[in-house]
C-alpha cells in the first residue's frame, strides 16, 4: 500500500500522525541495528516502548472516527487486527540481527 504525497497546503488528515509515530519507530531501529541484542532490546525498552504505546492510543482515538470501509479505515482495521505481531519484536532484541 502506498501514501500519496499531499501538497504543502493541504490539511493533514488523521492518518499523518500515525505515519509520523511509524517514522519515529524506524528511527529507532535504524539506530538499533548496530547494537548488540541485548543493547537492542534494552534500546527498544526505552525508546520504541513508549512510541507503541503512543501508537496504540492514537489507534484507540481514530479508529471509531474513520469510516472501516476507507483506505485509512482499512489500515487501521489492519494494524489493530495485527496489533500482537507488530509488538512482538519488543520482547527480543535478536529481531533485526544481520
């Protein structure tokens, strides 16, 4: 599934902070990569914890709002259906070895 880019004036839909708290995970594990597991998993501990978490309220707000037949709604509708298999990573800092 790809994102359409949006002009610069164009009002940013619910959508936009979810991708932006995705980006902040990425980051994470850009970073997390060149650490040994157990860094990893500590990293994840403390940086990528709190951002699931982020995510998951963020999740728990606009899902009930965006109509489950829109594009959004579907991904929504994924990422709660697949909530478990997003976060499963976090319990182990092997995930990401090279």
């Amino acid at each position: 599934m790809s994102v359409k880019a949006q002009g610069r004036n164009k009002k940013r839909g619910k959508a936009h902070r979810g991708l932006s708290l995705i980006r902040r995970l990425y980051r994470v594990e850009t970073l997390a990569r060149k650490l040994t597991v157990e860094e990893r998993y500590a990293m994840r501990q403390q940086q990528a914890v709190p951002i699931i978490e982020e995510i998951r309220s963020w999740l728990e707000d606009t899902l009930p709002q965006i109509p489950p037949s829109s594009v959004t709604g579907k991904a929504l509708s994924y990422l709660h259906n697949e909530w478990d298999h997003l976060t499963a990573y976090l319990k182990d800092g092997r995930s990401g070895d090279r």
